[in-house]
C-alpha cells in the first residue's frame, strides 16, 4: 500500500499548519550537517525551500520574519555553488581553496554600475573574471537603422528593455540562425504573485537572483520559469535563454522550418498586461543563412588570375584574345583561358562575354569545362559582342574553370581568319564571396 495514495483531489498545501519559530542562526555557519542526494533532485529541493522565505511561514515581529527570509534565501543560494562527489558515505569532500575559503566570509551580493560585488569582511569587491563594463542597456525598442547581421555567420547586437507587452527581435531570423543574450539587469512581478523575478526567471530577493521551478500552465512555456524572457517565432514559444542552473545563458539556434520570421520576446506569463517592473538585457544575433554572391571579371582592365593555357594571350584594354594555332591536319583561331581556386566554390551561374567576327568554317563560341563536365554555352555561332550563360546551376567542389573559345577552322597549315577577344567572365555563387 503506498503511504500516500494518489487522489485526483489532491492539492498543495503548506508545509506548515501554522507559522514556526525562527531558528535564530545563519543556516550556513556553526554547527553543520553533511547531505548527500543525487543532482537531478536539486531543483525540487530548492523549490521545496521556497516556502521557507514565505511571511506566513515565520513567527515573529516584521525585523524577525525578515531576518529569517534572507537567511532562507542565503540557504536557496547556496544550492547553487554545490561541489560534485558520489553518494556515499566515505566520499572525500573535496578540499577548500584559498579563494573559495575567501569568497565564504563575503555576506551578501550586489550589482554595482552593472558589476558583480561581493561584501567581503565589510568591503565591497568587485567579483573577479568579468569582462566589460557590464552596463546595463537603456535602449526601449530598436527600430530603423538598427543594422542587420551580414549572411554567412555575421553578428549584430541589440539591447532593449522589456515590461508589459512584447519586444520585436530587429532582425528576421531563418532556421540555424542563433541567439545569445547578455547582461540581463532589472526585475520585474506577475502582480498576482508576492515574488519579484530576474529576467532570466529566477526569484529577485535581496539584491540576488535565486533558482526556482517552473510554474507550467498557463504560462505560454510551461516548461520555462515563470517571468523569464521567452521568445514567440510563428507562433510558437521557446526558451531563448537556456539558463543552466548556476545562471549561466546559452546559445539558442532557430529550429528548422523556419524562413524570413519576425519573432518577439516577452515574458512567461499569460497575460503580459499583469506585469511590473522591467528588465534589460541584450542579444547577439548570428545570421547563419548562406549568402549569395557575384563577382565579375573585367578582362579590359586586369586578367585578374585567369592565365593563358593553350593558346590566346591577355592583350590590354582588349581582353583574352585569339592567336593561330596550326596543329595536326588543321588550323584555328581561339582563345584558351584559365583559372585555379585556392579554396573549392559552389558556383550557381556563370556568364562569358565575347567578341567574335566569325572566320570559315566557325566553330563553337566559349565552351565551358568544369572540373568533370563540359558545358557548350553557344551553338549559334553569332558575330558581335554577346554574352552566353550557363543559366541557374549547382556546381559545387569546383576547383577551377577552363573557357576554350574557337572562331574558325581550316585543313592544313592555314589561317582560317576571324578575331575573337573574351571581355568578361561574370560568377555566382554560394556563401561569402571569395574574391574580396
């Protein structure tokens, strides 16, 4: 038979029937005890401990009941800063540093001009290892001008606050895009609940955010802390902030299915009109979306890496042009040009603009060859300058581009006549350019 059967009727109930004395000792000096439990439980036993910074649940005059609230939340804090280590009974408490002995003397927390302090033997200290200034932002509602993050992994940064209502992300975001918020200031209240909150959800008492438990329905996340920052992407709410539990922000990556989205921040709670107090905070967002891009090739001005490779030469002002290759049983006129990649590119089109006068017995105008294919990109044999286009394609690994341009063909040891001169090679393609 189980000790506490489970009833539909079931519903919470204080701890306490009735107010207790207070204990009258710092919970985390003197005398102590030793308790070991599995980490996974860690949330639940410090939401169990809420209840121990609830006014009804202490005896006593205000100053008392107040005493004995921070000392329930310096004992919530403290789950917080546990060591790791096994279960049992002979498991070696790991040693003490110098300066975690240090940090034990220090009394309470604070922010100080946006910096962790700790007031240690009666001095204010700056906590060690922040960057920055750690200011807290003041900006409402970015709008115009904001800037947008470049495709390809570009960043931009963006720092608002945030109350009643919703807060607009500036930039659209696209699946893989990914966001990571900063200096999260300020505390806000669902005006129903005694108990202020971080942004980040955790409970505002006594200059110090404290860990909690997520309330669920009918928050719009009910898997998220009540009050923290959660952001709306078509329609649906996720946790931006992937807070772990010592109140470290993760990075969050926009889920798939997602294309040109305007999404909005606001809080976890059903009905933002309840809200008050706000908070501040900022939020870098990556722009992971793979660009496109195009670069052309003026051959009038620079060969601009393309080289000879058979026959034609780079002539300035003019371009590749032809030269007479008597070869075999025939002769030609064409113009044979070049380039290598130092890294392979994913090409979607590529343009070639010649000039050509035609010569006897002309043949194909600037045939194409990839690494693996070939592609014949007129067949009209036209005279005149004109531009022959693969069209939209998907070419990637391509390592490098051959254009083998003819104007004419004759038999024997002859000069079929003609001139042809390559202007331009213009290419597209995928990610960030390569010849920038």
């Amino acid at each position: 038979m189980a000790l506490w059967p489970v009833s539909p009727f079931a519903v919470p109930v204080s701890s306490f029937v009735s107010p207790v004395p207070v204990p009258g000792v710092d919970p985390l000096a003197g005398d102590c005890v030793i308790f070991r439990f599995n980490k996974a439980w860690l949330p639940y036993i410090t939401g169990a401990l809420q209840q121990l910074i609830l006014q009804t649940t202490w005896q006593g005059d205000p100053a008392t009941v107040q005493e004995a609230q921070a000392q329930a939340m310096n004992l919530i804090l403290a789950l917080a800063d546990v060591q790791p280590g096994g279960c049992g009974p002979d498991e070696v408490i790991p040693p003490i540093t110098e300066s975690e002995y240090e940090m034990s003397l220090c009394e309470q927390l604070r922010f100080n001009g946006g910096r962790l302090e700790a007031l240690c033997c009666g001095v204010w200290t700056p906590i060690e290892g922040q960057t920055g200034a750690g200011l807290p932002p003041t900006a409402g509602q970015p709008g115009a001008g904001s800037g947008l993050p470049a495709p390809n992994g570009g960043q931009n940064e963006y720092c608002g606050t945030l109350g009643r209502g919703t807060w607009l992300i500036p930039a659209p975001l696209n699946s893989g895009d990914t966001l990571l918020f900063s200096d999260l200031f300020g505390a806000w209240q669902d005006n129903r609940d005694l108990f202020w909150h971080c942004p980040d959800g955790f409970l505002f008492v006594l200059d110090v955010c404290g860990p909690t438990l997520p309330h669920g329905s009918p928050d719009p996340l009910p898997t998220g802390y009540h009050m923290q920052i959660i952001i709306n992407i078509n329609g649906t709410y996720y946790d931006c902030l992937l807070t772990d539990s010592q109140g470290n922000l993760n990075i969050f990556t926009v889920p798939g299915g997602v294309s040109n989205a305007t999404a909005f921040l606001q809080a976890n709670i059903d009905d933002t009109d309840l809200i008050n107090g706000t908070v501040q905070f900022c939020v870098n967002v990556t722009n992971n979306v793979v660009g496109t891009w195009q670069h052309k090739f003026n051959f009038i001005n620079l060969p601009g890496g393309w080289i000879p490779c058979g026959n034609g030469e780079w002539t300035p002002s003019v371009g590749f042009t032809d030269t007479l290759v008597m070869a075999g049983p025939n002769s030609y006129r064409g113009a044979n040009l070049c380039i290598t990649f130092p890294n392979p590119l994913s090409l979607t089109r590529i343009q070639v603009e010649t000039d050509a006068s035609l010569g006897s017995n002309p043949q194909n105008v600037a045939i194409l060859t990839q690494p693996g294919s070939s592609v014949v990109l007129n067949t009209a044999n036209v005279n005149g300058t004109n531009i022959f286009d693969t069209g939209v394609i998907s070419a990637s690994g391509v390592t490098g581009i051959e254009i083998d341009d003819s104007v004419g063909e004759c038999s024997g040891s002859c000069d079929p006549g003609g001139t042809l001169a390559v202007l331009s090679v213009t290419l597209s393609g995928l990610g960030a350019d390569p010849f920038i």
